[in-house]
C-alpha cells in the first residue's frame, strides 16, 4: 500500500501523492496511516535547517492524531465504509507531509530550501488544515472509543484551524542575508566570509562536500528548469545560487574532505547499484532499459519515448495506476538515468550508452548577473593561488578548476580569460602525483574551449602535455592527456605539429599497449582525429598500430574499443600502404567474422568500409579470398537493408566487386548464396 518515497525520483517540492484506490478495505487504509504517520515521525531525530518550529508543530499534531488512529484499530476489528472518506483525505494527507519534511531535510538542498521557505511555511499550514478537514467528516458516533479519544480529535481539529505557520524569524533573516549577497556578487563586491559562514552554519554546511551536494542539487534543477518548457521560470535564482555555491565551495573551505574520493566520475558502480535489480531500471511500458526516464506527476517513471506515444495515443491516464493525470508535465529522473547508464557500464549492456555526453548547451551563459559575476571572482582568486600560492593551495586550486570546468562552458571561458593555462602547463612537471593529474584534467576540460586550444599552443603547452602522455606520474593523468591531444587535434595546424612531435604518436601507440580501457580508447580516438591530416599516415604505422589494433578485434567483450579499432583501421587502410600493413596479419578472417557477429551498427559500417579499401587496395588476391567466404555474403546482404546508408552503399559496392571478380574468373569457386540472391543486387 505504502510505496517508500525515493527523493531523487521527483523534483523537489512536488508532492506526486496518489488517492487510495476505492475498491481498498476500511481496515487495510487505517492500517496503512498508521504506518505513514509512524514514517512522518522518524524524521523527528533529521536536521531541519530551516522551518524548525513548523516541523515541531507537524510531529506534536501527527503523534497526537496516532493515538486515536491507533485506539480505533484497537477497538474496531472491521470498520465501516463510511470511514474510508475520512481515512482516504487523512492518508493523502499523510503522503503530502512526508513528502514535505523530506525535502526539508535532503541533504544538498538545504540552500534551496531557505530561499523557499516562506513557501514551505505555507505547505506546512495548507497540509494541516487538510488534515483538520479529513477528520471533519469523520464519523465519530460510529466508533467505540474513549471520550478522551474523541476530545483529542476535537482538540486537533481546533488546533489545527487556529495553528498559523510561518518562517522562523532566523530564516527571514539568513534568506535576507543571502540576498544581500547575491546583490553583493551583481555589483562586483566580495562578500564577507563571516556573513556566510553564519549562513552556513545555520544551513549545517561545514564541509567542502556538503557545499558540493548544494552545488550538484542547483545543477541538477538548472537542467531540469532548462528542459523543461512547462517550469516554473526560477532557473535566475537557481543560477544565482549556483554561482554563490560554487564561489563558497572554492573561498570558504581550506580541505577537500575524504568524501569527494569519487568526484572524477571513478565511483565504485557495484556498490552504487548493490541490490538493485536490472528489471527495476527499465519501462513499464516498453519492458526495455530506459534511456530517458521522466517521472509524471503520479510519481510513476517511464521512458520519454514510450510514455509520449501512450499520451499521444489518447491516453489521458497513467499507465501502471490506471488514475487519470492531473497533468502530463514529465520530469527528468537525471539519478536513475545515471544508475542506468552505470548499470550498463557496469554490466557490458549496449543498449543504453553510459558514455552519453550531458546537453551542456546551458552552460554558455551563467543563467544570472549574480551568478556570473561570482564565477568571475572566483577564476581570479583561483589563478592567484595557481601563481602565487603554496604547494598544497596550488594542487586545491587545480582540483578546483578541474571541477568547474567539467560541465560548464562558461566556467571555461571564464578561466581561459583569467589566465589559468600558463600556470597550469607549469605544474604538469609537479612531482606531486595529484596535483600533476588534477591539472592535466584541468587542462583537458579547458581544451574543449574554443580559445583554449591557441593558447595552450602558444604558451609550448603541447611538449608538456606529450611530457605527461609519456612519463605521467598517474595512469589517469596520460589517460587525461591522450584526450587533451584529441581535442587540440580538432584544429589543423595542431594535427601537424602533434605529428611531428616525436614523442607525441608514440606515447599514443604505448597508451594502448599498458593503460586500461580508458586509456586506450582516449588514445585511439585521439589518433583517429590525428590521423586526418594525412602526413601524420606514416607516423601511425611506423610506431606499430597495426598489430596493436587488430589484437583488440580479438577481444569481443571490449565493445567501444573494438569499434574505435576499426575506425582507425578503416583510415588506415585508404592508403596502399596501410592496406598492406593490415593484409600481412592476417586480418581478412577476423574481420569477416566481426562483420558477422557485431551487434554494433556502426562497427559494422567502420568494417564494411575497412573490406571494401582492402579490396580496392589490395588487389585480386583480397577479393580471390572473399569470394570464397559464404558467410561474408550473408552479412553484406544483411548490410543492404539493416545497415546505414554509409554502410548499405559500401557493401553494395563490395557485392558488386566478388560479382564482377566472379564473372571475370568463371571457374573460380563461389557460395551458392552469391548466385541465388544475385538479383537482388542494388548498385548505387
């Protein structure tokens, strides 16, 4: 009856409570208030930041109405019907509150909470005076209860209709504090470090990750506010407090407490999903993993797709309830979209890509003056401390832009124009291990700006990103500097000159060999983007790639960097020599046993592509060895109505090749399946 409310399946103040059903017995409903109230009043031992008082009222009011709830199960074995209209107002009541006091009490919203708390106030007075009203049309006469039981319902009724609720005077006062802060930032003024910790010690933030979590939670409701076309319109609050977080979490704290180990998105999956069942995260509808869930306002989750043709289909009700929708507003359910894209990374499962970029599209503007001109504050305290501050202030500082820079591309613009490159290509020489990979991933996060990579250029930044590639202190610190070679290969003229860096290629090539997955595959794409600028062909080969590629197609488990493998190869093999160098290995046999076995459609097409430059480059011998492949037909054929339309036009081309080379050389031998589906040919 009870479904456990899960904080991170709705936006926060919403209340998606759900009518009992009407066919539910008397005695099951009071049974299952009983256990919502007993729920409600676990929270009494919670940390309220802001509207303590109300909290307090809410319990006594709730502990109270328990009593007579409780005598009247005692006393009633089989409560009448005409109950079930005071009991069905009472438990939506009841599901109201509780959603209510857990978002007063959520970690990360604390500060959100504050700015709205003359809103939760009202929720407070609205919930308890629907409370009052359920037990209005209780019918007393009909139970056999203590007068004493009887006076309390009285006495709750009349409470609840006089109790007025209000902000506590301590929050007025830090929601002005705070506001006069957020005006401090729009003018260019440093706020007071004093006023703030008074607001953060009222908010019970005194940590750099509690200060974090408010930071995650603003993120988390700018993009919701940004999808969303039916929000509220709060998104310049939310930015101006995220800007007042972010500014905090770098100025305020001196430490970086243990709890931020997992930051760098390296959390332990299993232990995130432990004990959640995989049929949990798909669709009740299409019984498929979700790729992207929304919760509607029944607090039911779906995927977006499945549940806009239900809707679209004259559908008017939810799905899993049968209820009729009060409105088809759906919400972005961001928490179980990422335990799903870990579940998949987790669990070798492809249908959901867990390396799915975030929009980070909203990022270009702060989203408020406020909000803006914190950032802007905050990247010149940071530079200084790059420049000017101890070992340990510059390793802080590095960390510190590493995450800004993560998902926001204003913050990068913000950092490129405060001068943070040059000092940063200086602390990659660091001994200190950490210091060394945060500002490498500080830099690589940089790269993806636009002005970035000029700079990093200018200032010799490419000989110590290569000085990193080839010596890093730390796997994951050459890991970030394959990826920033990547992103600098996006331009031209960097292409050449990170090809004619001796060590640059090379250092790529001894990334696969050694690192882990991630390694590889930041290194392979990082050679595929070089690898368009054709001098640097040659380098690829000569530093051995071949035989490194091909032995990835062998290991099928490893999806993304079989595909990348391919990719490379493909390019490779659009040039005689790189033809050559692939034909000496052996590689025809592997790749038409991937071609055949694949679940991927794009590795199919980079392996189509791959076939056909071989054919053409490779000469008869290639294409004598094919022909003779019945299975290769097979997949070819698949290729022309399953595969893309890159794809479906180089297999068609291919087919077109084994015909005219069986043609040529009647005695040759051939697959019957070539001749008997050799009408259905179509050459584009």
């Amino acid at each position: 009856m009870i479904q456990k409310s899960n904080g991170s399946s709705r936006r926060i103040l919403t209340y998606p409570a759900i009518h009992p059903c009407d066919s539910i017995s008397p005695a099951t409903l009071l049974s299952s208030i009983i256990d919502l109230g007993r729920d409600i009043c676990t929270y009494k031992s919670k940390f309220f930041s802001v509207n303590k008082r109300n909290a307090r009222e809410t319990f006594r009011q709730i502990t109270n109405l328990l009593l007579f709830l409780q005598e009247i199960r005692n006393t009633t074995l089989d409560p009448p019907a005409n109950f079930v209209l005071s009991f069905s107002e009472l438990h939506l009541t009841f599901q109201k509150l509780r959603f209510l006091l857990e978002d007063c009490t959520r970690d990360g919203a604390r500060a959100w909470i504050l700015v709205n708390s003359d809103r939760v106030a009202n929720r407070f007075q609205i919930l308890i005076r629907a409370m009052a009203t359920g037990l209005d049309v209780f019918p007393l006469s009909y139970v056999d209860v203590s007068s004493e039981a009887k006076e309390l319902v009285e006495l709750i009724v009349r409470q609840a209709r006089k109790a007025t609720f209000e902000s506590d005077p301590e929050d007025k006062k830090a929601v002005k504090d705070l506001m006069r802060i957020l005006n401090q930032f729009e003018e260019g003024t440093q706020p007071d470090p004093v006023e703030i910790k008074r607001i953060f010690d009222q908010l019970g933030i005194h940590k750099w990750s509690d200060c974090n979590k408010e930071v995650k939670f603003l993120d988390t409701e700018i993009e919701i506010e940004f999808s969303d076309r039916e929000s509220g319109g709060e998104s310049e609050l939310l930015s101006s407090l995220m800007g007042f977080m972010s500014y905090c979490r770098c100025v305020i704290f001196d430490f970086i407490d243990t709890e931020t180990q997992h930051l760098n998105g390296s959390c332990n999956c299993n232990e995130t999903l432990k004990g959640i069942n995989g049929d949990d995260l798909k669709c009740p509808i299409s019984l498929e993993l979700m790729s992207d869930p929304v919760t509607l306002s029944t607090g039911h989750t779906y995927d977006r797709r499945s549940i806009l043709k239900w809707l679209n289909s004259g559908h008017a009700t939810c799905p899993k309830t049968g209820k009729k929708l009060t409105s088809t507003k759906m919400v972005p359910n961001l928490v179980l979209k990422s335990m799903i894209q870990q579940f998949c990374a987790g669990n070798g499962v492809s249908v959901v890509s867990s390396r799915k970029n975030r929009d980070i599209t909203r990022t270009i503007k702060a989203g408020s003056l406020a909000g803006e001109e914190a950032v802007k504050m905050l990247a010149g305290i940071l530079v200084n401390k790059l420049v000017n501050g101890n070992s340990g202030e510059m390793n802080k500082a590095a960390f510190e832009i590493r995450v800004l820079t993560k998902t926001s591309i204003f913050n990068r613009s913000c950092l490129v124009e405060s001068g943070s490159i040059p000092p940063l290509l200086k602390l990659l020489f660091s001994k200190d291990d950490n210091t060394q990979e945060n500002s490498m991933a500080a830099l690589l996060n940089l790269s993806k700006h636009t002005k970035s990579k000029g700079v990093i250029m200018a200032n010799q930044g490419l000989d110590s990103i290569v000085h990193v590639l080839r010596k890093g202190l730390k796997i994951e610190a050459q890991q970030h500097a394959a990826a920033t070679l990547f992103y600098l290969a996006s331009i031209e003229e960097n292409r050449v000159l990170i090809g004619e860096n001796p060590e640059a290629i090379p250092g790529l090539i001894e990334l696969i060999k050694k690192g882990n997955n991630h390694c590889k595959r930041n290194a392979l794409v990082a050679i595929f983007g070089l690898l368009t600028h054709s001098g640097n062909h040659w380098r690829v080969l000569a530093a051995g790639a071949v035989p490194l590629l091909l032995n990835l197609l062998k290991d099928t488990e490893r999806g993304d960097l079989v595909i990348d493998s391919l990719a490379v190869l493909s390019t490779l093999s659009e040039r005689i020599d790189g033809a050559v160098a692939i034909l000496c290995r052996g590689a025809l046999p592997l790749l038409v046993a991937i071609l055949s076995t694949s679940a991927s459609r794009t590795g199919k097409e980079y392996c189509v592509s791959l076939l056909l430059a071989l054919c053409v480059n490779g000469g008869g011998d290639v294409v004598a060895h094919l022909v003779k492949n019945p299975s290769l037909m097979r997949s070819l054929y698949s290729q022309l109505s399953e595969g893309t339309t890159r794809g479906s036009k180089k297999a068609s081309s291919i087919i077109r090749i084994l015909h005219d080379f069986h043609e040529n050389n009647s005695s040759a031998p051939v697959s019957s399946l070539v001749l008997s589906r050799e009408r259905f040919v179509h050459v584009s």
